[in-house]
C-alpha cells in the first residue's frame, strides 16, 4: 500500500463519505442550496485560500529537491490566481464584492483550519506538513470529480463543480500524491502524519458544515 492510499484509509474514507452526503455538497448538485450558504462559502474560501497559499510557500521553502520546491511555489501562486480569478466573478454573480469578503474576515472554522495548516506547516517536519495540506487538494478533487457527474442547473454552482471537477486539477492533485508517496518518514514521523491528515480533513468537512450553517463568532 502506498503512503498516500494509507493516509486515506485511516483518516479520510470515512469523513470523505460524509462529505459527499452532506447537505451543502448535495444542494449543490440539485440546486437546493441556500444562496447565502454559497455566498459565505465563497467569501471563507477567499480567506482560507490566502493563508493556504502562505502554507504552501512555507512547503516550498523546505522541500528536498528542486522539483517539489518548484511544484509547491507554482501551487502557492495558483491558489492566489483562483482567489483572485474565480471568486472575483462568482462574487460579482453573487452580488459581492472583495471589499464585502474582507469585511466579513475569516469565520471561526476557517480562522482554525487556517492556524492549524500554518502552524504544522511552520513548526513540523516536511512530511508533516505535506500531509496536512493533502486533504484540501484530495477531497477538493475527488468531490469535484463526484459532482460533476451530476452537474447543476444553477450557474454559479455549476461553474464552481466545473473548475474543482476538471482534467487540469487533478493532474496538479496527482503531482502531490507522487510527492506524498516519494516521502522517507520513520514510524514516530509517519504517525504525526496521519494525525495531521486525519485532523484536516476533519477540518475539510467542517468548512462545508459551517457554510452551511453560516456560522458566525458568537459573540463579538
């Protein structure tokens, strides 16, 4: 079994299996969901997608040859391009703006989700923290990939499904997966990364379940 398949047997199958269930990912598809449930998502997204670009680059700094340095600063300036270009006209169809995504902030799961990617990323080891921003690459694919087959008769979802679900994302998922599998970790190691795997994808699911409640900061 390779490590990345191993990683996903013990910490992703079943949230994985969740997710695709859950009502945000199925309103989708038959066009159900709530608009303001699209449109806090969107907006969290923006948030997350900057500090997982920063997570990124911090990868990119500690990568062991030159291709995966290479590979993970090419991502980290992806993930600004699709905050900028594909939400910039989702928020436009949407009825946003970047001024109402920044005044918004971060929500309470994507300011945690978004700590917990930095500080793996900035205090564990490489393989550490390759594993912890393997969830959002993976199920990000692999939901597209399962939505896309049933599309939506909504526009916005449906350029959303069509941007995660394409050809061009899962050749950049499959480049991170190859990485995943070259890595060299010892037992202490390859534990900590299953817990780190384990622990976003955790997160993957609460980001869809808060858009989907719109979850807000209780008090403040």
């Amino acid at each position: 079994m390779t490590f990345s398949s191993e990683l996903w047997e013990r910490g992703a199958a079943s949230v994985y299996d969740e997710i695709v269930r859950h009502p945000f990912i199925t309103g989708l598809t038959d066009g159900t969901l709530d608009h303001d449930a699209f449109r806090y998502f969107i907006v969290q997204d923006s948030h997350y997608l900057r500090a997982y670009s920063r997570a990124l680059s911090l990868i990119a700094g500690r990568a062991l040859d030159e291709d995966a340095v290479s590979m993970f600063a090419l991502h980290a300036a992806n993930a600004i391009a699709v905050e900028q270009e594909l939400h910039t006209s989702l928020l436009a169809s949407l009825g946003l703006t970047t001024e109402d995504v920044d005044a918004a902030g971060s929500g309470p799961t994507t300011t945690a989700y978004m700590s917990y990617l930095t500080a793996v990323c900035a205090t564990g080891t490489y393989a550490e923290a390759v594993a912890a921003v393997l969830p959002c690459y993976w199920i990000y694919r692999d939901v597209g990939r399962e939505l896309l087959k049933r599309s939506s008769p909504d526009p916005a979802y449906r350029k959303w499904i069509e941007t995660y679900g394409s050809e061009e994302f899962d050749a950049v998922v499959e480049s991170v997966l190859a990485v995943t599998d070259g890595l060299d970790v010892g037992a202490a190691e390859r534990e900590r990364c299953h817990q780190h795997f384990a622990m976003t994808c955790r997160y993957e699911w609460m980001f869809w379940d808060a858009a989907y409640h719109k979850l807000d900061w209780p008090v403040g």
